[in-house]
C-alpha cells in the first residue's frame, strides 16, 4: 500500500514538476504579451509553437505589434503563415501601413501577396508602400532596352525621340497575377509610337506634347497590370532624323540599281544577237565564195559541152567590165565582182 502511494506521489511531482518548467519556460513571454495588451495562451499558443519548431518570439512580437497597430489578426494565421514559407513581419507592417492609410487589405490578401512575390525581389510591404506613396517610371527604362528614348515617325516622315515618366501605384486588388512594370513600359511605349505614327505633321506632336498623355490614358493601358497608371508626363521630344527622305532615297537608289540591272541584260542580249548575226554573215560569205569557186568550172564545162561560145564569153566579159566602171563612178567602194577565169 505504501508503494503505491509513494508511486502516485512520485507521478504527482513529475506532473508538477513538468508544468512549473513549462510555466517558467514561458513566464517571461506570456507577460511581455500580457503587458502589451496581446494576451497569448501558454499551453494553446506557446507549447504548440514550440512543439511545432515555430520562433516563438517572432510570432509573438509580430502580433504585438499588430494589436498594438490596431490590426485584428490571431497567432494561428501568424503561425500557419510561417510554416507556408511566408514572411511574418513583412505580412504585418503591410498591414500596419495598410490600416493607417485606409487601404482594404486584409491578412489573406496580404499572405498571398507575401507569398506570390517570395522570389520576386519584391514584398508584400514594398507593394503596400507604392500603393501610399506612388512611383515614377522611366519609359523606357535604359536598364532595361539600353535606349534613352522612344523613337516614332510621324507622317511626314520626321523622326520624334520621346522620353516619358509614368507615375503608378500598386493595385493591391491585382497585385497578384497582374502584369509587371514591364508590361507598363511595352504599352506606354507602344501608345506613344502609335500617337507620333498616326500625327499628320511632327508639328503637331511638339505643339501639344500633351496629346500623347491624353491618348495613352484613354487607352487604358494598365489593364490586367499589377499597378495604376495616375500620369504619363512627357519629359523630353526631341526631332530626330528625315526618316522618310531617307527611305525615298534609298528606294530611288535602288530602282537605279535595277533598272541598271535590266539595262545590262538588255545589253548582253544585243551583244549576243550582234555576235550571232557576226557568225552567220561570215558562214553566208563562206557559201559566197563556195559558190564563186565553182563558175569557173561551169564555164569550162559550158565550153566543153558546147553550150557557151567564146563570142558569148566575151560578151559577159565586157559586161562585167562595164559593171565595174560604172560602180567605180557612181563611189563605190566594194571590189568589182571577181573575174572568172579562161578555160
């Protein structure tokens, strides 16, 4: 009987003694908590953390801070936030600065942000900031295209180098699968080069600079895009090149090159047909002379066969002979036909 007693008591004082260390462990937070007016609970709150590996002072300094800033959250959002990979303090001065500027964000938005730009670079507070206090934006940005300027033709064929700021500030409603700032620089870019393109004179455009502001805000360029477009101030217009005369001469310069082109073809082809017509007037004297070589043989045949006398012989002799007398005063300078030969 004795025994057991002894070994209840003995049960009894581990049991004490395990809830004194855990009450000890804890006394110093629980009434730092206590103090600031954000009560914790030290078995629900501070053991549980504990067993679950969860930095108790973060937890409990990040909701002081958020009941103190008037902000209604509770330790199990803090802590499920935690194990989720997400940046407690960021979450809470997000949603400190958040409250003080009347924003609507609420823990769960603020979480997800936190979370959706956790390799971004960016955070949850930095995005709350920009929504208080806007940001400027080069447009374009050298950082990123290496250029200084947006470069347009209007119709005249003027050159027009733009440069722009774009002042925006986070929309904390699509701040999370919105487009980045880059996708605000490629629109503003884009509705500046299509105001320069659509202008009749560059006249116009550096008369009132103003219409690009007014028709890049019409178009509602920051649609689906993580930030707010408040301005688009045109900083700088500057009158670059004669575009268009230098595309008319380029074109001129090369129909000169083609027409050029065509001209030699033509050329080679009459070269062609001029050496062609060479050939076949020397292949017809060929067949000239051929035909020359063979009179005197039919002469001697006529004369062998007695169908020529030699009165008719001569008589085509002094005809011939009278030919060439008459080309020789009437200038011509070709040679008198050939004289045939006697059989």
């Amino acid at each position: 009987m004795n025994n057991i007693v002894l070994l209840l008591m003995g049960i009894v004082a581990v049991v004490c003694f395990i809830f004194c260390f855990i009450f000890l462990f804890f006394i110093f937070v629980y009434v730092r908590a206590w103090a600031a007016g954000a009560p914790v609970r030290i078995f629900h709150d501070l053991l549980s953390m504990k067993l679950q590996r969860v930095p108790i002072n973060l937890i409990v300094d990040s909701y002081i801070n958020a009941v103190k800033a008037g902000v209604s959250i509770n330790t199990d959002q803090l802590i499920a936030h935690y194990q989720s990979g997400g940046n407690v303090s960021q979450v809470v001065n997000a949603l400190i600065a958040a409250d003080k500027a009347s924003l609507p964000l609420d823990f769960k938005r603020a979480a997800a942000i936190d979370l959706a730009t956790r390799q971004s670079g960016k955070t949850v507070f930095e995005a709350v900031l920009t929504s208080v206090n806007p940001r400027v934006i080069d447009c374009p940005s050298q950082t990123a295209t290496g250029r200084d300027t947006v470069d347009a033709v209007a119709k005249d064929g003027i050159q027009l180098k733009v440069r722009a700021r774009v002042t925006v500030r986070t929309h904390l409603e699509r701040f999370v699968g919105g487009a980045t700032e880059e996708t605000i620089i490629a629109r503003v870019g884009e509705g500046i080069v299509t105001t320069i393109g659509s202008a009749e004179s560059y006249k116009e455009v550096l008369e009132n600079p103003d219409m690009i502001s007014r028709r890049c805000l019409e178009k509602g360029l920051d649609a689906s895009t993580a930030y707010e477009i408040l301005s688009i101030d045109v900083a700088d217009v500057d009158v670059g090149d004669n575009v268009g005369a230098k595309l008319q001469a380029e074109q001129a310069e090369a129909d000169k090159r083609v027409a050029q082109a065509r001209a030699e073809v033509r050329r080679s082809t009459a070269v062609a047909l001029e050496q062609e017509m060479k050939a076949r007037t020397q292949e017809m004297r060929a067949k000239v002379v051929e035909a020359e070589a063979e009179v005197p043989k039919a002469l001697a045949e006529a004369f062998r066969s007695g169908n020529l006398g030699i009165m008719d012989y001569y008589r085509m002799q002094n005809i011939q002979s009278d030919t060439s007398m008459r080309n020789s005063i009437a200038g011509d300078t070709g040679k008198a036909p050939a004289q045939p030969n006697n059989p």
